[in-house]
C-alpha cells in the first residue's frame, strides 16, 4: 500500500499544511505548488493548465488531493477571471487528468455555494446558488468534476482556521493583543472547522478506500460530501471564545452584516449536515468549540 503515490496541491495552505503531515502513513507523497521549485516540490500552478497536466502525467499518482483554491473571498470580486480558472477551470483539467488515470481526486469545496436562506444544516441534495464570485467559481469547479466523472470526492467544508496562514483564529488573536474592544458580525450562522481535522478525515477516508477489509466500490461512493465541525455558532460568539483565552481579553461586540461591509456577499446561514459523511465513512467532527480548545491546545505541544 505504501508505494502508492500521493500527488498533494497546495501544500502550503492551511489544509494542504496539515495533509502534508497526516497523509504521509498513506503513501509516497508528492508535494506541487506554484511555488513548488522553491521548496524542492514540484512546480503547479492551477493558473497554467500545462503545469497541471505535465506534473500529474509525469507522477502517475493513484490519488491526486487537491488542496489549492484562490481563496480571497473579497478580491475574487475584482479579481473574477483568475478566481474562476483557479476554481472553476483547474478542478476540471484535474479531473480529465484523473480520470485518464484512473486516479481518485479528492477536491475541497465550500459552504459559499449556499444562498444562506436555510434555517437547517445544507445537505448536498439542497440546491445551490452562490452570493458571490469566490462561491461561483467553486460551484464551476465542482460542476466541472461531476461532468467529467471518474473516480471523485468533494469535500464540502466551512469556516476554515488552523495554527497557520490567514484566518479568523489567528487574526482575532492579534487583534486581541492590540485593542480593548472588537465589533463581529453577530448574523452569519455557520460551522468553525479546524484545518487539521479536515487533513485527518481525509487521510482516513483515503485509508478506508485503500483497505484490503473495506469491500465497497469507490465508483459508487464518488460525489460531494459535506465535511465540518458539529454545531454551529456566529462570528461574534466564536471571536469571543477565542478572545477569553487571551492574557487581557477585550470587549466584543456584536455587530450586523450590514454595520460591517464587505466585497463580497456571504450566506447568513451555512451550517453543512454531515450524515452523508458519518454514514459513508463512519467519519464525525467534534464540535467547532471542542476542535477550537483542541486546536488552542496544539500551541503547547
Ligand atoms: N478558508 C476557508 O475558510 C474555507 C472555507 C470553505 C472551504 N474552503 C476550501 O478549502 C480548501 C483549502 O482552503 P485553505 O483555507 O486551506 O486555503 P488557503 O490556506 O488559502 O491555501 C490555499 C493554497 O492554494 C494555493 N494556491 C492559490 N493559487 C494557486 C495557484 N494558482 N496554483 C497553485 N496553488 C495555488 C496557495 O498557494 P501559496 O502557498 O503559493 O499561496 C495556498 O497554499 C480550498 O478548496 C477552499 O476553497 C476554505
């Protein structure tokens, strides 16, 4: 089993950062980014179609995880036609690569293909609709890999923070250490997801499929899934458990949608239903608070 290449892009992101470490009991992984070269990686960028397909031709992977995705949600609104290759365009070269090969592609996706009207958890019946530029390119993305087919999951998931690169966690954090007061949009419903258990209910997911006791065939089991932490919260009362584990943890504020405006429209509610998931791979998220203590947790380690 542990011959079986892993071709890994975005390795550098804050869900490629921790698949990096917890797929390497799965195979021979190989690392692509745009910057690839740099870090004695293979060189990929998801804006150079022939970088796409020269690296996965070149591999041969058994699996392709594809980690990448511009995702400046604001700057997407200008930035549209670079959003949509990287999104929309990239997943689909990727996918006729893929299914040349007969590999698995495992692709992320996101809750921003959601309207937000729901009052309950999505499900991946529920029909989409994107607010924005950043959420459209993703939804082509995943349009593309369905119409291709092949071997294929999406990995649907929200509010994404980790140890490392731009989120929320760590922008409130440092924030935290320079104000005495933060005002959070109090009105977007949704599911915080730690970086690092994404990266490990996708090595799992892999090591199932690729086990000798596991009988099911990946050919039925390729779609999109739902993958995020259980419950929900808002902005404002996640900025605020974050916050009260500060030294001198400032005042927050609730604040609307509308006080605090930005590029880009977001659902006022995308809280994911993660059945499908639980009931496919026997696979379930803690709670986003129970993941955030354990995420704080992992600064001591
Ligand atoms: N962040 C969220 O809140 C969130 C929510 C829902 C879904 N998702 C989805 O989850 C997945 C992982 O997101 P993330 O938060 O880990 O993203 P991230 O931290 O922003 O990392 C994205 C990675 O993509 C790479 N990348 C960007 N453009 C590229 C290009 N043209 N060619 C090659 N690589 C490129 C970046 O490379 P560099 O290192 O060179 O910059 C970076 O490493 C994405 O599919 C995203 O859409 C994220």
């Amino acid at each position: 089993m542990n011959d079986k290449k892993i071709l890994l892009i975005g390795p550098n992101g804050q869900v490629g950062w921790e698949l990096l470490r917890c797929v390497q009991p799965l195979g021979q992984i190989v690392a692509a980014g745009r910057n690839g070269r740099e870090h004695g990686q293979a060189y990929m960028d998801l804006a150079d179609p022939d970088s796409i397909r020269n690296v996965v031709r070149d591999i041969k992977p058994a699996i392709i995880i594809n980690a990448a995705a511009y995702t400046a949600v604001d700057n997407a609104e200008k930035e549209t036609d670079l959003a949509h290759t990287i999104n929309g365009t990239a997943p689909g070269i990727l996918a006729e690569e893929s299914q040349r090969l007969k590999t698995l592609l495992i692709h992320y996706s996101t809750d921003y293909v959601f309207e937000g009207n729901n009052t309950q958890p999505y499900t991946e019946q529920d029909a989409v609709n994107p607010l924005g530029v950043y959420g459209a390119s993703k939804l082509v993305g995943e349009q593309a890999i369905q119409a291709i087919g092949g071997h294929y999951l999406i990995l649907r998931t929200t509010w994404v923070y980790g140890l490392r690169g731009n989120n929320f966690l760590l922008t409130m954090q440092r924030l935290a250490k320079k104000r005495d007061e933060l005002k959070v949009v109090a009105d977007q419903i949704g599911a915080p997801t730690w970086s690092r258990l994404i990266a490990q209910a996708t090595a799992h997911i892999i090591a199932q499929l690729y086990s000798p006791l596991y009988s099911s065939d990946i050919d039925g089991l390729s779609g999109i899934y739902h993958l995020t932490c259980a419950g929900q919260t808002n902005w404002y009362e996640f900025a605020k458990t974050i916050v009260a584990q500060s030294e001198k943890p400032p005042r927050v504020l609730p604040i609307t949608t509308a006080n605090y405006p930005a590029p880009a429209k977001r659902p006022a509610y995308s809280v994911l239903s993660n059945a499908k998931l639980a009931k496919t791979f026997g696979i379930t998220l803690p709670a986003w608070d129970k993941a955030l203590e354990l995420c704080l947790g992992a600064y001591d380690v």
